[in-house]
C-alpha cells in the first residue's frame, strides 16, 4: 500500500500546484504509515525528477512515450491506473488543476474508487476518511467520507502549504504499455493565454474591473503586478468588452482562484465575481464607491478613486520592496 | 447526429446557503432551482446548434426524482426533442455517472455533452466518470466545438491557454463559456414542451463510493478595515506585518 502522485511538468519543470500535490502526498502518507510515490514524464532530466524528494517524494516513478507529450485524457488516465496498480496504490492523488479535472475523475471510475473533487485539507481518518472541500462556489463546505479501500484525491490548487524537506527521491522507469487505441486526441494548437505567471498558480493577484475606464489605463494595474510579482486578472465585463484576454476573467463563468492576496481594483463585488476568488486569503478592495458590495468580503478597504490611489500605492509596494532585501 | 446532454439542477447563484438537521443537509427551503448553468446555456444550446445544423436530436438527461421535471420541461422548452430522468437521489458522482453511462451505452449517441461543474458541489468529476464507464475519450473544459462527419474539433482550456484538438466520435465533452450564447425559451418552444416525451426508468443497481458527512459555512469575515487613500503606506505596512501576505 502506498500513495501515489501525478506529478505534472511542464517544460521541463514541475508545476507549483504538483509541488503542493506531492507534499500533501507525503502527509498522506505519513497519516496512513506509508510512503509517498510521485509519477512523472520520464523525458524530465534526473535532477528534476529527483527534486521532488524535496516535497516528500521517496520515489518517482517514471513512465516514457513519444504520445505523451501531448495531453490527451484517456491515455493519461491509462498510464496513471496502470502505475497506480504496479506501485500497489490504493490513494491516488492529484491537483485539481485543469488537467486533473480531466484525468482524475476517469482514474477513479475505472478503479471504482471514491474521490473527492477539490480537496482543501487532509483526510480525518478518526471515523472513516474525510476530507473537506469547497461547494456552492466558494459559499460552503463539505465534508466527503470516501467509503472505498481505493481513494483517489483531487487537491484544490493553493490550498495547502508547500513543505519541504532536504532529501532526494529514487528514480525509477515503469514499463508501461500503452495500446495505440488509448490514444484519442489529436493537438493542433496550443496557444498561451496569460503572462508568465499563472492565475491558478499565483499567490498574489491584482485585478481590476470597469472602474479602470478603458484598456488604456491598465499600465498601473500591470505595474503593480510587476512590483509584487503578482498575476493580472480581470472581471467578466472587461474580459468580454475586450479590454483584456479571456484567460484573466475570474468569477462564476471564468477561473476560480485562491490568491494570498486579491487585490481587486474598480470592481463592484456583484456575486458572480466573488464566486471566484471569494476563497482568497485576504481581499483588498479599492473603490470610489464606499457602498460598493465587494467591500463586504474585503479584509481592507480604500475608498477612493483608482486613478489617485493606485500610483500611490505602487510607490509605497516599490519602497517596500526596495527595503525587504 | 444523435447528441445526450445531461442536466443537473442546481440551486439560483443569488441563493443564501443554508443546512438544517446538524448542519447535514442543505435547506431547500426558499430556494429557487435552475437548471445548472453549465449544462442550460453551453452544453444543451450547442447541442441544438449543431442540431440545427447536422440535423439529428438531442435527448436530455437527468439522474434525480420528480423535483427535477420543472428544470427538465424548461429545457424542453429551450429545445430538446426528448428525455430520460432516472428516477433516484443523486448524491454521488459515481453512482450519477454509473446511470447515465448504463442507459447511454446501448443507445448509440454520437455525443454526450456534460457542463463544466455543478455550481453547488463544484467537482467536475461526471463527465470523466462517464467517459471512463463508456469506456469513450474525453474532452473537459471546452470552450468550443464543431462536428464534421466522425470527427469533432475542439477547443479546451489547459493551464494558461488553450488548445485546439480533434477527436473521433462517439466521445463526452464537457462544455464551459465560449460554446453558445444562452437562450431564452419562447412561446413556441413553452407549448411544445408539454408533450414531449420523458421517460422516467428505475436505478440500475450501483456502488455509492462517497457521501458527505456534514456541512459547514465560512467564517464570517470580520469586517472590512478602512484605510485613508492618503495613508497608503499604512496598507502595506498591514499586508505585510497583520496579514502576512507580502
Ligand atoms: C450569469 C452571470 C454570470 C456572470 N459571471 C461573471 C464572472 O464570472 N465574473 C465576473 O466578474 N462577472 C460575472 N458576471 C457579471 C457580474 O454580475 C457583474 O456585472 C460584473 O462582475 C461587474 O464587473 P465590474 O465590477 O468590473 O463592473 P461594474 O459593476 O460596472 O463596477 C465597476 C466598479 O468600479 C467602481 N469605480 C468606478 N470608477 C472608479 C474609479 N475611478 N476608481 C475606483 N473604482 C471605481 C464603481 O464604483 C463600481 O463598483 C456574471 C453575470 C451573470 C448574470
Ligand atoms: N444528477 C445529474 N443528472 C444528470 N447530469 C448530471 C447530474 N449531476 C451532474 N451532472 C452532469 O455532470 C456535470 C458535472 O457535474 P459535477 O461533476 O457534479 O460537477 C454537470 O454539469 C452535468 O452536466
């Protein structure tokens, strides 16, 4: 018996929410008496894949195929039932980031095992074994008892603290076979859709809404993100009116994310916005309006006009960030 | 082109989130239920686009008891030619996944056509679940898709951007914004849904593999802390020492 973890790359590198995957893995693990196992690309250089010793890892598995370099969810879940069987795990966990969304859930009918779609914390195994996770868009809670031997957990990106350790994982290649009918997608294009850091992956956001006028205005929004190395998001209407790409539209019918940090500039806080990022650890709200509904899921508040505040307070983030090193 | 939509009902996004007995059940007391937005405005209006286009119909389905028929006659309404409601509580992904799979598999759907999420329980787990239970590709988040012949092409989110794909039919996609543009039942569409067919079948025996044990809400926020936009140093001075966050 022993946990295994689908650690995700890309180019080259582990992605933040596998990091915090693979540690959530390893106190899994340690919770269950067992050892934490991660399954990666085997086209990774060695010190990579050894990396993940680091966040709890004792082994990585590694599996290699000319066809996985292209995400295709079938053949993903194939592999990862497979290596699942051939480590002899019974919990399987994944980020329950985009590509997760897509493979976990074929994992865990084909393994008849309970899963938890966006879990928040670890398991309380003292009566059966609950996890929490997040409902009614960012309004509630549930706690989900998995009733089977065989779990397969989708943890919720930002949701768990990353712990390190200083230790290298073993590698090992897995032969696995993939038959060529596992293979069902054909990529033609992949197009990037946001800057260089990730929304779902960021710790610090700043978004803005129609209060900020026109696309024009957006070099402070974008300057600010600069000085805290924060993500830029935006809400639906702006997305929509084209002032900027769709991939930053947070809220009911675009990203859900859960920043440290959400600034959120220009924005009224109507609920289809907050549905998104209301599981933000703490909300900075700046707004003319003083009656503006964000303001009641903020933790701080500037009522004033974004055109003043907003270069004010990219000089006080420079100082700041100036005397911190 | 014969096209499966399934449709869950999902409490109104306006709904005040309650729970009774112990915090383990949801109060359905007040609340108004539409048919989840996912499924209403991208899944079944691309359905009926392509419909329109390749000829064919799209049949609805929905794992739930007789408080689903209002959701399911008004998706009717929107269009759908027919429907299957299997008749049992629908309380786990699995167990949801099991029926509609059972029932699709003999029926020869070219697409089965999924929302991103419920937006009460946010999992995003029953599409992937039937595809593996049909044994059938799967394509999750898609923001757009077109038919032509065996093959469908289209477009999905993936981490910081999309991608542009192909698959062969028969296949289950989930749909998200970017599909269709929601429509508003007319006249026409309310008079005919009244006679359309829905077929209400018994559970096929299933495994239930999870269940929620309680319930619980967030903590309130505390209350908003003012700040003077002339006293900005004071705010990062908070975000730095009081929330810790920079
Ligand atoms: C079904 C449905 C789904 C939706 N999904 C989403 C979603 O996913 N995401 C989303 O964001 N929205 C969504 N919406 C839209 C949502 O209801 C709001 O309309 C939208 O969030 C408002 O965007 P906004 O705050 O940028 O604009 P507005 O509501 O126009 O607010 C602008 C704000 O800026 C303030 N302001 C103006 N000038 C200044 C200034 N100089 N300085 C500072 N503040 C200023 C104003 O006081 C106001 O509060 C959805 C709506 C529906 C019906
Ligand atoms: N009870 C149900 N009956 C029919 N379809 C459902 C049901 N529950 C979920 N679905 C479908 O599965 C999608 C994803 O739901 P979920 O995995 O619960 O987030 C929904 O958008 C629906 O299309």
């Amino acid at each position: 018996m022993s946990v295994l973890v689908f650690a995700e790359s890309t180019n080259g590198k582990f992605k933040k929410s596998t990091l915090e995957a693979v540690s959530y893995g390893k106190q899994v693990a340690t919770l269950l008496g067992t050892d934490c196992i991660a399954l990666a690309d085997g086209a990774l250089e060695a010190n990579e894949l050894a990396s993940l010793g680091k966040v709890g890892a004792s082994k990585v598995v590694t599996v290699k195929h000319d066809n996985l370099a292209h995400f295709d969810a079938k053949a993903y879940s194939y592999v990862i039932t497979e290596a699942a069987n051939k480590t002899n795990s019974d919990v399987i966990i994944f980020s329950y980031n985009v590509s997760g969304k897509a493979v976990a859930p074929i994992v865990a009918a084909k393994l008849q095992a309970g899963l938890v779609a966006g879990a928040i914390a670890l398991p309380d195994t003292s009566n059966g074994f609950v996890i929490k996770k997040g409902t009614h868009s960012g309004k509630a809670f549930a706690y989900y008892n998995i009733k089977t031997a065989k779990k397969v957990i989708g943890l919720t990106p930002n949701s768990f603290p990353l712990q390190t350790i200083d230790a290298t994982a073993s590698v090992e290649t897995l032969d696995i076979n993939i038959p060529a009918e596992q293979f069902s997608v054909t990529v033609k294009e992949t197009v990037k859709t946001t800057g260089d850091i990730l929304l779902t992956d960021a710790e610090l956001v700043v978004s803005a809404g129609r209060g900020m006028k026109g696309p024009e205005n957006w070099g402070m929004i974008e300057e600010m993100a600069k000085i805290l190395g924060a993500a830029t998001a935006c809400s639906r209407p702006v997305a929509d009116i084209h002032w900027r790409p769709h991939g930053e539209h947070v809220g009911q019918t675009g990203l859900t994310i859960r920043p440290n940090l959400y600034i959120a500039i220009g924005i009224s806080g109507a609920i289809q916005h907050l549905a998104g990022v209301n599981q933000s650890k703490t909300i900075v709200v700046i707004n003319t309006d003083k009656e503006a509904p964000f303001f009641k899921a903020a933790d701080y508040g500037i009522i004033g006009d974004a055109f003043e505040v907003v270069p004010k307070l990219n000089e006080a983030f420079r100082k700041y960030k100036a005397n911190s090193h | 082109m014969k096209i499966l939509v399934c449709i869950s009902k999902a409490p109104d996004t306006t709904t005040k989130i309650s729970f009774v007995n112990n915090n383990t059940e949801f109060n359905n007391d007040k609340v108004t239920w539409i048919i989840n937005p996912y499924d209403e405005w991208y899944a079944l209006v691309r359905a009926l686009e392509l419909k329109e286009a390749n000829g064919g119909t799209v049949t609805i389905i929905s794992v739930g008891g007789t408080d689903y028929e209002a959701i399911l006659r008004k998706a009717f309404a929107i269009g759908a030619d027919d429907g299957v409601r299997i008749d049992a509580n629908p309380t786990d992904a699995y167990f949801v996944a099991n029926q509609i799979a059972t029932y699709a598999k003999t029926q020869g759907y070219d697409l089965v056509l999924c929302g991103k999420e419920t937006i009460d329980y946010n999992s995003s787990q029953v599409g992937g679940m039937i595809a593996a239970l049909m044994d059938l590709p799967y394509i999750s988040l898609a923001t757009k898709l077109d038919v032509a012949g065996n093959e469908a092409t289209v477009e999905c989110e993936i981490e910081g951007g999309k991608e542009i794909c192909s698959v062969k039919l028969p296949a289950v996609i989930s749909c998200q914004k970017g599909m269709a543009e929601a429509r508003i039942p007319n006249m026409k569409g309310i008079m005919a849904a009244r006679t359309k067919p829905l077929q209400v079948l018994p559970a096929a025996a299933s495994e239930v593999l999870t269940e929620i044990v309680k319930y619980e809400l967030p903590a309130e926020k505390t209350g908003c802390k003012f700040i003077s936009p002339d006293n900005v140093e004071e705010l990062v001075r908070l975000l730095h020492e009081e929330a810790k966050v920079i």
